[in-house]
C-alpha cells in the first residue's frame, strides 16, 4: 500500500472515531471549538511524549514540525494549566475491586461459593472487612454508599449488605459512563497502535466478530448470551490477575496496568451499509484477528 493509500485510510479512521465522538459532544453541548482546543492540546502532549528522550523534552522547533502547529500556537498550549481531571478512574477501580473480592474471596462466599450477604460492621467477614481488604485507603461508609447509589447493592433493615451485581457497571451514573469514553476508547486504540509496529507474534490479543445481516428478533438474546459468558470469562480473568497483583509498587517490581477489555456491537444497518455489504464473503461475516493467532 503506498502512503497515499495508507494516509487515505487513517483519515477515514479518524474521521469515524471523530464522528461518533462529535455525535456525544453535540449531545451534551460541547461545542466543535472546543473539542478542535482539546485536539490541539493532545498533539502537542503527543509530540512531547513521543519525542522525549532520556526525560528530556523536546524543543520547540521540533514539536511545531512534527504537529504542524505554529511556534507560537504551541507556546501558548505549553502555557495552559493540565486539563481539568476527577477523580472517577479512582473511585471505579477501588470500588470494582471491592466488588472483585467479594464473588471470588471465600472469606465474602457462601459454602456454595455465591457473593453471601455481609454486615456492615465487623472484624471479619464484613463489610467493612471487605473494603479494608480491597479498596485501600477508602473508607467503608464511602464505598457503601458508592455502591448504593448506583444500585449495585442494597441494604437492609438488619444492617446487612446483598451483593446485586456481579460487575461493577456505572450504568446511573453519566460522569462514569462519559469517563469510561476516555478510558476505554484510548485502552483500544493504544493497543491498535501497538500492534502496527509489532510482528506477528508480539502481537497483544485484540479481536471482533460481527455477522453482517442478523435478524433484528435476535439482537436481544445476543445480549443477554454475551452478556452471560463474557462476564464468565472476565472473572476467570480476574481471578487470574488478582492472585499477581501487588497492589503498591513497594510490594514488588515496577507494575503494569494489564488487562482486557469487552464491548458489544450493534449497529442497523441503513441503504449505504447495504451496498457497501455486497462485496463481503459469501457468508456475510465481518471479523478481524488482529494480534496474535
């Protein structure tokens, strides 16, 4: 492929992601000016990173060339305070881990395994206990409530705690769910990037499937059987990372962020999809193995 062709499809790229992340913006009232400040703001915290070397930044000359950003343009954006940041990557991954310890810890189990029914208060096997176990430094009230509000537990009369999902799924909460755009978005196409420079067996594991023209009546059960079994395998992944991670760096060597990520597709197709869909295989499968095989 020529870097014409190359270029042409990268832009195509972009443009898709940007489209759809436009589509949240203008949902919420973020206007194109400031998400094109934000975009300027992400090339030259890119062009520093990327062109760093032995900590030293690089001079101002070369992030203008490699962004194509004037001198003065990028002297302004070097000038700006960080970007405002909260603290919602910290309070899910605390109380995700709670959750963690709970379906799997047999101290937080029944005999038959299942998350049991905890007292708030206690030394040992409760509530309290289990937040002082997986959430560090957070505080039981903090993580109940927490976990209370997005209706993953409920409470009750007897001051005892029930476990009413397995997953930590911010799903009432918007400033979560607008993070989780962020989070994931980025986890997924560092791991793209990754995987062009790399031959094929460093390759990290990155997949889909999708059929093509499935009946609308079968969306939902997909759903729910996805739902299903790739909840089964997250928590046999989970188990697995849980029983190597030192939790601070002081515990072990340096540590890295590791892990996989799942997502449902769902699109309906509309007249152009249709005809853009006539040249795929016979069987009408839309697939990827991307990464190691």
């Amino acid at each position: 492929m020529s870097a014409e062709q190359t270029n042409a499809v990268l832009r195509l790229a972009l443009f898709r992601v940007l489209k759809m992340l436009a589509k949240v913006a203008i949902r919420y009232g973020v206007s194109a000016g400031t998400v094109t400040e934000l975009v300027r703001r992400a090339f030259v915290d890119a062009a520093e990173e990327t062109l760093t070397v032995n900590n030293k930044k690089p001079i101002i000359s070369r992030v203008c060339t490699v962004t194509g950003l004037y001198r003065k343009e990028v002297v302004r954006i070097k000038a700006l305070p960080p970007v405002d940041s909260i603290d919602i990557d910290d309070r899910y991954n605390r109380s995700a881990r709670v959750i963690s310890g709970w379906v799997r810890d047999r101290d937080f189990c029944t005999r038959a395994g299942r998350p049991a029914v905890l007292p708030v208060d206690g030394d040992e096997n409760s509530f309290a206990e289990l937040v002082r176990r997986y959430s560090g430094d957070m505080t039981p009230r903090s993580v109940l409530e927490e976990l209370t509000r997005l209706k993953a537990v409920e409470v009750s009369k007897n001051h005892s705690v029930k476990l009413l999902n397995r997953a930590y799924v911010p799903s009432s909460d918007e400033r979560a769910i607008l993070q989780i755009i962020g989070s994931d978005t980025a986890d997924l196409i560092e791991t793209i990037s990754f995987n062009l420079d790399q031959p094929v067996e460093n390759r990290r594991f990155q997949r889909r499937v999708a059929y093509l023209h499935i009946p609308v009546r079968h969306a939902k059960p997909f759903q729910e059987y996805a739902a299903k079994e790739s909840q089964k395998l997250l928590e046999k992944l989970d188990s697995w990372l849980a029983r190597r991670d030192t939790d601070h760096p002081s515990l072990g060597t340096p540590g890295v962020r590791l892990g996989l990520g799942i997502y449902q597709i769902l699109h309906h197709n509309t007249e152009a999809d249709n005809k853009q869909y006539t040249n795929v295989k016979a069987d009408g499968a839309d697939s990827d193995s991307t990464g190691k095989d």
